[in-house]
C-alpha cells in the first residue's frame, strides 16, 4: 500500500434515538428508526436541489466499528461460513463506510429528517448521494 494518507472529513452527523450498536438492526428496512442528517452549516449550499420525498444514498463512517476484521460469519449467525468482509455489509471493516438508501421525510435549515436509518446517534455523515433512476437498458 501507498504512504499517503487520506483524510475524510464528515459534512455532518446522524441524530438517532439509536443509542448503541446493539439497538440497531443489521438494515434499515429491518426496524429502524427515521433520524435527522444534520449538515455543517458551512456546507448547507450543497443540499440545494434536495427535496422531501427524494431518495438518496447516506454515506456514513462507521465511527464505533474495529477495522482489523477481515472475515465474518453473515448476520452474526455462526451458522453461516465465514465471508470476507469485502461480500458482506459488516460496518466491521478496514474502512467502515456506510451505505443507507433513504427517503427525505422533512427539511428544515441544514437539516435532512430521512429514514429509515440503521446508524446510531452521532455517526459521522461523509457524503450524501442522488439515488439515480434505472435506465431502461438495466
């Protein structure tokens, strides 16, 4: 691997009822709560065009998960053979991003109330995404 280092740095944070680890389910379409994506002020402008009933990608770091595990059984069920983590969506990885597909149910100022959403209570938000519709061709 290279010696340079990348640097992310979040664009703002998940406000969640989601407390710990435990409380959340393994997707959001499993239980999860709606949460709010509070955006740094200074980078409100980007959500220009972002409008309630939108569906967009979520991009999260995973701020509480280990990146030295490599292989997992799927789900936490020992039943399953281990999978490496690169085939499954463990937020226990090298680099613990996130990926949550939502909807915009609300917006007011800097703030996005989306859902639903399986992080917890302030995970970093790295990036927001349009979800794009499938061509035709798909």
């Amino acid at each position: 691997m290279p010696d340079t280092d990348y640097l992310l740095a979040p664009i703002g944070f998940l406000r969640s009822s989601l407390k710990e680890r435990k409380e959340a389910p393994k997707q959001g379409g499993e239980g999860a709560p709606d949460a709010w994506v509070e955006i740094n002020m200074e980078l409100v402008e980007g959500l220009e065009g972002i409008e309630v009933g939108d569906n967009i990608i979520v991009i999260t770091w995973f701020h509480r998960s280990r990146r030295d595990i490599l292989q997992t059984h799927p789900r936490n069920d020992v039943h399953i053979p281990l999978a490496g983590v690169f085939a499954t969506r463990s937020p226990d990885r090298p680099n613990p991003l996130g990926l949550h597909r939502v909807t915009v149910l609300e917006i007011v100022g800097n703030r996005l109330k989306v859902g639903p959403i399986e992080a917890i209570d302030g995970t970093p938000i790295v990036d927001i995404k349009p979800v794009l519709p499938q061509s035709a061709d798909s």
